[in-house]
C-alpha cells in the first residue's frame, strides 16, 4: 500500500508533532513517530481525516513521496489532489419575514420561530451577520423599500448601542428604527426620516416600547438591494 509522506506534510505545514497528532489527526504520539518513520503505514480513514481538516480533495487514494515540501505538491498539483475552495459564510434569509419602517402598518409576528427561505452567500459583504430580512417603507430613509437587511442578533440588551439602527421583534410587531435609552422600562425607537405633516407634526413618530414586550434585538449591519430588476445588486453598510 502506498504511504503519504507525513513527515515531509507536517513540516512543510511547519507543524509540531503535537499540534499535527491533536489538530489534525487526532492520534497518539507514538502512532505518529511511527507514521513518519516508517513503522505504520496510513490507514484510509485518516488518510480522509488529513485532507478534510485540511480542506484538501483526495483524487487518488495517497500520495507517496519523499519531499519535505508535501504541502506544497499537495496544493499545486491538480492530477493528485486539488485545493478546496474556501468555505464561505452563509446566513438564513427570512424571505416572508418583513420589517416596517413607519408606524402606520406595524407587522404583527404570530409566528416567532420562522424557518428560513434560503441560505445566502453574504459572508463576504457581512461576516457577523447571523441572518437576513426584507424592510419596507420610508421612515428609515437609508434603507430603500424592498432591500434585504443584513441582522447581528443581540444577545444582551445591556450592549446595545444608542443612536444605532436596530430591528425590534416584540409580540406585537417588528419595525427597524434608531434606538435611544427611554429609561428603566421603555425603549425608544425614531425614524431617520423627519418629514412632516402639513401642520409641523412628524409622519413618522417616535415609538416608546415597553422593555417587557422584546422578543429579540438585531444590530442592522447594512443592506442589499439591486438598482434595476436585471442590474447589478447594490450593497449598502
């Protein structure tokens, strides 16, 4: 049976036979001074343990060589094995699930435990992102009507960060808005859209929500939205 050279791997990957065994193969160290020396040779399963924590795709069953630069043959070479492309962050998009700006048509959410409409591809644009909805309206004049907002879950109220956009979940409705301390019991919520009526008042008021009405908090890291329905998608932060 051939043999991959795990020496020549490991110090290629300027590894230390205590990081490689526990990292990456997750044996014993007198297995794998026997590995390199010659003792043992590679079994299969860990043979598709090495290449899987390191994102490597097998093409043949192993790789005998005697260089010391393994890792680099491993990488370059496509007719042996071939590099897996980075694994890029995905987040839930709530596709039915939407935000309000304004005050005149609050959403009501019957049902907080949405299952999402897809899985999309915004690590690149969002990293901390940890899922994704529509917003409508025009109270949140930052955010066009129809754009897909990009949410970081708040864990602990206490860090949230008055004057930042937010979207509120509470058992009545679910609006994005600038959040400002309302006190002990009430948070409160204003538009960046201060249009006013004819007679000097606001169109979008500010809202005082009860503290003990929250569902859930979400930071707004940004949004997407596309400037023509065949054009390019725009991203917003």
């Amino acid at each position: 049976m051939n043999r991959l050279n795990i020496s020549g791997l490991r110090k290629s990957l300027k590894m230390s036979q205590e990081v490689f065994r526990k990292e990456i193969c997750g044996i014993s160290q007198s297995y794998l001074s026997e590995l390199e020396t010659g003792k043992k040779e590679l079994t299969e399963s860990l043979y598709d343990t090495i290449v899987e924590k390191l994102g490597i795709d097998k093409v043949t069953p192993f790789i005998e060589t005697n260089s010391d630069n393994i890792a680099d043959d491993i990488f370059k070479v496509p007719t042996e094995v071939i590099a897996k492309p980075p694994q890029k962050k995905k987040i839930p998009f709530y596709d039915d699930v939407a935000t309000i700006g304004g005050t005149n048509h609050l959403v009501a959410n019957d049902n907080p435990e949405a299952i999402p409409s897809e899985w999309i591809d915004a690590g690149d644009w969002f990293p901390e992102a940890t899922a994704a909805i529509r917003h409508y309206g025009d109270s949140m004049i930052e955010y066009p009507s129809g754009s897909i907002l990009a949410l970081k879950r708040v864990n602990d109220h206490r860090l949230i960060i008055w004057g930042r956009n937010y979207s509120i979940e509470t058992t009545e409705f679910r609006i994005t808005k600038r959040l400002q301390d309302g006190g002990d019991d009430y948070i409160m919520a204003y538009s960046s859209n201060v249009s006013t009526n004819p007679d000097g008042t606001l169109i979008h008021s500010p809202i005082r929500i009860p503290k003990d009405t929250i569902r859930h908090i979400d930071l707004v890291l940004g949004c997407v939205t596309k400037e023509y329905s065949n054009g390019p998608i725009k991203i917003i932060k």
